[in-house]
C-alpha cells in the first residue's frame, strides 16, 4: 500500500496515522510533503505547507507542534 500511494496519482489525502510514518504522496499531480517529511526539515520553510509541523505555523519556526510531539507520538531525530 505504501508504494501505491506514493507512485499513483491520487485524489485522497491519506490518513494521519499512515502520514505519521511517511514522508510524501501525490495529490493531484503535485507530490506532497507530510508532518513527517517536512520533521525532517531543520526549521519551518514559510512557504505554507499543507502538512507544517513547526509552531507557529508557516513562521520559520524551528519548534515543532507539541500536539504532533504528543498525541501522534512523532519520532524526533535522524530521519533517513
């Protein structure tokens, strides 16, 4: 399922438990970076990404969201 998403062309936008561990899918022909990717980042772009991790979002920010850190249980660190 993973591979499936992220090569096809999708209309959906996947569910928070599935982006929680992946770094990107296609929505409508535009690949999109999730929580999870965008973590990975060293501080926030600004650049309004749907998925922003950082707080406040779309700031620039280096501090992630603490309700991502809490309620999904992200895992801080090298991300391959």
């Amino acid at each position: 399922m993973l591979s499936r998403l992220m090569e096809e062309d999708n209309d959906s936008i996947p569910h928070i438990e599935w982006r929680k561990w992946n770094k990107w899918y296609w929505y409508k022909g535009t690949k999109v970076v999730t929580e999870y990717g965008n973590a990975a980042k060293a501080k926030c772009c600004a650049k309004g990404c749907r998925h922003c991790p950082f707080d406040p979002l779309h700031s620039g920010s280096d501090k992630l969201r603490k309700d991502l850190i809490g309620r999904l249980g992200y895992r801080i660190g090298p991300i391959d």
